[in-house]
C-alpha cells in the first residue's frame, strides 16, 4: 500500500483554485485579470458624465453639419420671441444673417434664463445644464461686451468665465422711460415718480433703483410686471404713468401702439453707474475660430449699416457700439 504525502496549505489553496500547483497559478492569473478588468470597467461607469460631455462643435464641425445653434433668450421681444412656431426679433434676424453667411441654416436654441448671466453662460455654451448636458449653443447672443464681468475673478481669485469669450459687439444699449402725456408733464427728473406710479419687470435693474432712489421715497410707486410688455398693458389701462425697460424693448412697445400716444422720456438716471453698455456674443473658449468668423461678419453688418436696419424693423432705435466709436469716428446716440 503507498502511503499518501500530507497535502501542504499551499498545495490545498492552489486546488481550490484550480486544482494542482500549475492550474492554480493559471487560474490565479486569471482571478487578478478579471479583478483589473472589473476595476476599469468600474472606472469608466464612474465617468459617465464625462463620457456624456457635448460634442465639440468646433467651426469646422459647425460648417460639416451644415446648421448653427443660435442661443437666444426666450420670450424677449424685440430680441428674441417665438410667434407662429418661427423665431422673430432682432437677434434671431441676426443669427439668420450669421448662419447664411457661414453657408448653414439657423437653428434656435432658445434660453430660460436662469439666476446670473454666468448661470446662464454655463447651461448654454461651456457646459450644458446637468439634465441636458448635451444641449448647448454654438454661439450666445446678447451678451454684455465687458472686460470687467470677462475677467471677474470669484474670492479665491480664479476667474469665474473663463470658459467663454466675449466677443462682437453689435449694439449699444440703454435704459428707457415710456410715459402717458396725458397724466404726466414731459419727464425730466425720475423724483416725479415719489407721486406718479411706475411699471417695471419685477427682479430686474429698473426695479431695483427705482425701488432705492432718493431715499426709498419712489419704491411705494413701482408696480411690478412680469415683463416690460406687461407693464406697458398695464400703462394703457391706465394703471401706472410710466415703464422702465431697455431702450429697444419700450421703443417695441411705442411701435406696436403707435395710437395711443405714449412718448419716450428724455430724463437721466442719477446714482445708476452704468447707463450705456454693448452687448455682443459669446462662445466657448475652444472655439475661438467659429468667433472670429462671426465677428467678422458682424462687423460687416455694422459698419454697412445692415445693423440698424435689423433695429429699425421692430421700431428700435439703433447706437453703434462703444467700441466702434473710436474707429468710425461715431459717437453712441
């Protein structure tokens, strides 16, 4: 009879891998493999959301694809609003002429604002909202022409945009009363208000002031609407005297009722330090290419006058851009 060796502990363990010392180193090597190949795959479902990044729309991506994604605020006239399922207003005007020009059809990307401007940026060019990060615009109008909100830097002194660039400027804007002859003698001075109610879109800037200036004394005065449209209704039903909005946006008004003889004010805005500002575009900061080929074709539609054509269609009066004052010897309005 032959007498069986003890089996060793590591003999025992190699068996109950894969039975004897050489199918167990196999089987061993095999066990890590899948053990690395599960830690990868792992790896990678952690990363979806990076995996699921929006697809670069670089200026040759762009042109390949053959449409532009033109980001527009929503339910803004005269800039942007939807009527009849077509997009209308100044900027979808102006995205149609961009878009013809690069040789690709318009697209609407319409935007709901959100809190701030970078928020808004944010959602609609660098990043994408977290429930569609995949949604976003090649190129974001109406965005304010300003080197000091470009380089804002936050409290640890990183810069809060620099994901983006600001760029083309096409226009100047400023704030602008609307106010009833017929209650009101020709607005010179916005204390008249402290005895005169005053519309305005609720949360906005003209709130704002209007709701602090001298003292506090207007604020019982300000009637708050949720847009300028709103509250010139309310001003032709006799409600308030007045409204307070962007120039573009009342002079849309007066010319959607131009019976009713409400006229513009020519009154300042003390206290308010920034009266004038442009307004350009935005893209994200890889695709500084698609930002110089609308610039450029931007700047033709200024310079040639196409610009205030755009403005004079919906009523608007138009101010050059600050930043073509200097070159073409023109002052803002």
């Amino acid at each position: 009879m032959i007498q069986q060796r003890p089996t060793t502990s590591n003999e025992m363990n190699s068996t109950r891998l894969g039975g004897g010392p050489e199918g167990g180193i196999v089987t061993i090597t095999r066990y890590y493999m899948a053990l690395v190949l599960t830690m990868f795959t792992g790896a990678a479902i952690g990363q979806e959301g990076i995996l699921d990044r929006p697809p670069e729309r670089t200026y040759d991506a762009v042109i390949a694809s053959g449409f532009l994604k033109v980001g527009m605020y929503q339910n803004f006239p005269p800039y942007s609003y939807e009527q009849d399922g077509v997009a209308k207003g100044i900027d979808a005007d102006l995205g149609r002429r961009i878009a013809e020009r690069l040789g690709v059809e318009f697209q609407p990307h319409w935007i709901v604002p959100d809190e701030t401007l970078g928020d808004d940026l944010r959602n609609n060019v660098w990043k994408g909202h977290y429930l569609a990060k995949r949604r976003l615009a090649d190129v974001m109008m109406r965005v304010p022409y300003d080197k000091k909100f470009a380089y804002m830097q936050d409290s640890t002194g990183e810069y809060m945009n620099e994901q983006v660039v600001l760029f083309g400027p096409y226009q100047q804007e400023q704030w602008q009363i609307a106010y009833n002859p017929a209650k009101l003698d020709p607005v010179s001075t916005i204390a008249v208000f402290r005895y005169h109610p005053i519309g305005v879109e609720i949360d906005t800037l003209p709130d704002f002031y209007l709701s602090s200036s001298f003292n506090g004394s207007i604020r019982s005065q300000v009637k708050h609407y949720n847009n300028v449209g709103a509250a010139f209704d309310g001003m032709l039903a006799g409600d308030v005297s007045a409204v307070m909005g962007m120039r573009a946006e009342v002079d849309f008004e007066l010319a959607e009722h131009p019976d009713d003889g409400m006229v513009p004010a020519t009154n300042g805005f003390p206290g308010l330090t920034k009266q004038v500002w442009d307004v350009g575009m935005a893209v994200k900061h890889t695709h500084r290419q698609l930002g110089y080929a609308i610039e450029a074709i931007v700047d033709e539609l200024v310079r040639g006058g196409e610009m205030e054509a755009l403005f004079a269609r919906y009523g608007a009066r138009y101010s050059i851009p600050g930043y073509y004052a200097e070159v073409l010897g023109a002052q803002a309005e």
